[in-house]
C-alpha cells in the first residue's frame, strides 16, 4: 500500500543532512557549552554556529536570536516575557482570535495577573484588519501579537502593514511565524517586527528545538530561571544536538525556500482542484491567494472529520481533522469557527498539509481514494438523508 | 487520545445494520451536529419482538461503531429487554470505548429509547420510556 503524509503542519521528519550533522553531538562532541575546557567549547561553537544559521534565514543578528524547546515555549517567553519587561509602559495587550493556544492561553494569564487583553476578530478568510489592529491600540498598550501565518488554514497575515502602525504608536509587536519560516520567506526586517516564534520541527529539523527572535535593544523577562544560558533569557542546559539540527535545517531551507513554493504549491493547486471536481458541497477554507503553499484545509458537509481520517488512515494516507470529535473539548476548532464557518459543518473539515516528499502520484491516490470514502459516509449520514429529501421536496 | 479497541475498528470498518427501514415501527434521532454527533435508529417490531433494526449515523469512529454495536444488540430481543440495554452494555461489548468517546455510547443508548418511545407512541399506548431531560453530553472545558 501507498504511504502518503499530508500531515507537514503537525511535524516533518528531519533531513538526512539534519541528522547526520546532530549525530556526533550525542557522543564524541558531547560536552556542556557553558564548560571553558575544549570539549566545552567545540559545543559552544557548534551552537553559535546554529544560531547564525538560524538568524540568517530570518535576517537577523545571531545575538537576537533565543533558542528555546518548542513553538509553544517561544509564544510562551514573547508574551510574558515582553508583557512583564515592559509593564511600565502599559498593560493592555492585543492578539488576533486565531492564535495558536500558546498565544491564547500565555493571554488569558496574563488577564490574571493584571492585563487586559484585546482579542481581535478576522474576516471570512482569515485576514485580520490592520484598520483593526490600529483602532485597537490604545495609550495603554503594550504589545501585539499576530500570528504570521494561521496554522489551520495557511491564511498569511498582513504583518507588514501592522508593523507600521506599531512601530508609528511605539508598541511591541510579536509574531508567531511558526507555520511559515522554512516555507515562505521570513524576514524579520521586512515583516518589521520586534519579536519572532519559529520552531525547527516544522522544516525538516528535529523536535525540540525552536527559537524566539527578540529585537536588539527590546527588553524581555525571563520565564526560565537560573542560568546564563541564551544570555541569561532562558536558563537550562543547551539540548546541543537538537540545536545543531535547528542550524542545519535553517541552512537548507534559506537555499530550498524558492523550490518549495513553486513544487508544494503546484502539487496543492492539483489536489484541490481533483477534490473540487470530484465531491459536491466542499468549502475551502482560508484564503485564496495569500494562504501557505503547502495547506489545504476543506468542509465537507454531512460528514464527520474523524470518520474520514480514519478512513483515510486505512489507506495509508494521514491526515489532521478540525473536527470537534477528536479534540478533548468536544468543541470545533476556534479558527474555522472565527471565520464563520456553520459548527456543523466545521466538524466535517480536513487538515492536508503537503511537504517535500509527496509527488504527483501521491496527490492523484488521495484525490481516487477521498471521494469514494466521502460517498460512503454520506449514505451513512442521516444529515445528508434529510437533505436529499428536502431537494426533492422542492 | 486513547485509542480505539479493534472491536470498535472491525465495526467502525464494517458496520452492520447500515441503512433505514422505510415502515419501521419506531424511529429515533438523537445528537446534534455541532458537537460533531448525530444517530438515527429504526426499529421493525413483530409482536413485541425487534425483528430488525437499522441506522444512520454523523459521527466518528466511535458513533459509527456504537451505532453498529446498539442495532446488534436489540436484534431478537423484545422491547422490554430492549429498554433495559445501557450505554454501558454498549461500550463493553465493544472491549470498551476511550473516555472522551464515552458520550458516543451514551448517544446510542438515548437513540434506541427513542425509537422505542416512537414505537410506543406509534401504537398509542403509555410509553413507558424515560428520555432524560437534556440529550446528548455535556461539554468539557477546554
């Protein structure tokens, strides 16, 4: 049977080459690179040289940039960190209602502890308002947080045009750029922002490993203590090899950025079109043009996310599901349901995230194996009964 | 999240009793599509005995195969033993079911008592049944 992952934006496996360079890091050049001895410092320069790497595939200085453990953790450190640093100068924050949780949830506690947080709306496709954003700002806030690109469904946000107005009413602004470094380019002079979220997992390096940007000269609090690790920003032994990886996978993706938005994009284009000729009441979701290379997130009415998935699995194809079954909330995903998507149907949504290793032949077999899994679960479906019935009814 | 006992997977796979019953004597539907669960049970009776039972259903893994489970179940039984089958019975028939799909079992069971109260209603005698006051689950925090 055909293996085919359409999961990228959950986890890509880690290059061949990302391996290969973090392997000798777990033995031979294991030391400790906060050791003055030789065996300490081939670590330490091994972790300086991942973090030029790291600030050259976003255009910034190797001394801005913080290595953390995950995604999460660097939304983590941008919100409090930057929050708690700057109180001073207010204490009203602002963050889109389609952040990742760790945006979200790092928001709501900070809420307790004295900020109040704005949560702005995004239209139908995604996009938030930076009219919005400006409107937004009030003498009291302090910083903005807009994700680059949402996850979900891929929609790139306009950080350019937001950045202006923070920069004009002097207000911090962070993004999360975990879904676009390594696929789309990301500069954080161009995107003009004061901090950045990107994760290594995320393009083909290993797990473990993410960074946080923080603009030279910008102040940031601490979350982890008690070291003078990452320039005393983030205590805690450097997991080196995973670093090392981090480096290696930066290195790759700044030369590869071009041919992953060209390939990705046309394989994408050919499977939404296959699925869109093929099924009946499909939505895709996001936006048409401004959205990720690699993700096709689409509705499916009258039938159930985790049913398909699991179909598909059968099949050898893996996906994610938006629907509200396989998360613990019972609830669908806050994203569709901030663009207006009907709950119902956003619980018959499918996450396919495409990467480097998929091809043609790939995308033909999903878009033969979808539509007769759909079918079958629609016969099953006492919502698409009803609605059958009320098309004959006139 | 747990997975799926491979009882749940044969009948989620293969579910039997798919379809609907068009003189059913008893028809229920439960769930609501927002929480991502909706059932549709029918029921053929022939002198107090289910002599056939039917689904359709919107959902996952687990309402599918609890759906399957339940028609199994009721075939051959009479309608007062039918009233006595628990959402409980449901699951455990299936090796079990994983906590958050708890609630699938409970939908199958409130399915059934549906289409039996319908049966009842149908016949015009007292229904004996007791729906509870709010179908469907509660939904966890996040």
């Amino acid at each position: 049977m055909r293996n085919v992952y359409l999961d990228h934006a959950a986890t890509t496996p880690a290059h061949p080459k990302v391996v290969e360079a973090m392997l000798p890091y777990f033995t031979d050049k294991f030391g400790n690179p906060s050791n003055l001895h030789d065996i300490g410092r081939e670590a330490k320069n091994a972790i300086d040289d991942a973090r030029a790497k790291t600030a050259a595939l976003i255009g910034a200085k190797p001394e801005e940039i913080f290595f953390t453990s995950s995604g999460a953790e660097s939304n983590n450190l941008a919100l409090k960190g930057l929050a708690q640093a700057n109180r001073q100068k207010g204490t009203n924050i602002i963050v889109s209602q389609i952040e990742h949780f760790s945006v979200l949830h790092a928001a709501k506690t900070l809420e307790k502890s004295g900020f109040t947080v704005t949560y702005l709306p995004v239209d139908k496709q995604g996009l938030v308002d930076p009219a919005d954003v400006a409107r937004a700002i009030t003498r009291d806030t302090v910083l903005v947080s807009i994700m680059h690109a949402n996850n979900e469904i891929g929609t790139i946000e306009p950080i350019e045009e937001i950045s202006a107005i923070t920069r004009e009413k002097g207000v911090l602004f962070h993004t999360d750029a975990v879904a676009t470094t390594g696929w789309i380019p990301v500069d954080v002079k161009a995107l003009g922002v004061d901090a950045l979220s990107l994760s290594g997992h995320q393009f083909y390096g290993p797990k473990g490993a993410a960074a946080l940007f923080v603009r030279k000269g910008v102040r940031i609090k601490p979350q982890i203590e008690g070291g003078i690790q990452e320039d005393g920003r983030r205590a805690g032994t450097e997991n080196v090899p995973a670093l090392v990886g981090l480096g290696k996978a930066s290195e790759i993706a700044a030369a590869d950025i071009p041919r992953r938005l060209s390939s990705v994009a046309a394989l994408r284009d050919r499977l939404q079109k296959g699925l869109v000729e093929r099924i009946d009441h499909l939505v895709i979701n996001g936006h048409p043009s401004r959205r990720l290379p690699n993700h096709l997130n689409v509705s499916l009415w009258y039938v159930e996310g985790e049913s398909m998935l699991l179909f598909l699995n059968m099949e050898g194809i893996s996906v994610s599901s938006g629907s509200a079954c396989t998360s613990r909330s019972l609830k669908a995903s806050h994203v569709l349901t901030c663009i207006g998507t009907d709950a119902a149907v956003a619980n018959g949504t499918l996450l396919m995230t495409l990467g480097m290793g998929n091809t043609a032949e790939d995308i033909d077999y999903v878009i033969e194996k979808l539509p007769p899994i759909v079918q079958r679960l629609r016969e099953m479906s006492p919502l698409y009964e009803d609605m059958i019935k009320k098309e004959k009814a006139g | 999240m747990e997975q799926y006992s491979s009882k749940v997977m044969e009948h989620f796979a293969h579910p039997h009793n798919v379809g609907e019953i068009p003189d059913a004597d008893g028809v229920g539907t439960v769930g609501n599509p927002v929480c991502g669960d909706v059932m549709r049970l029918y029921i053929k009776v022939d002198k107090e005995v289910i002599t056939d039972a039917k689904f359709k259903t919107f959902g996952c893994g687990a309402a599918i195969a609890t759906s399957s489970m339940v028609t199994d179940l009721v075939k051959g039984k009479t309608v007062g033993e039918a009233l006595k089958i628990s959402n409980a019975a449901v699951a455990e028939a299936l090796g079990g079911l994983p906590k958050v799909k708890m609630h699938c079992s409970v939908l199958a069971e409130e399915a059934l008592k549906s289409a039996l109260d319908d049966y009842y209603k149908k016949k015009g005698v007292p229904s004996p049944v007791k729906i509870p006051e709010s179908s469907g689950h509660e939904h966890e925090m996040e």
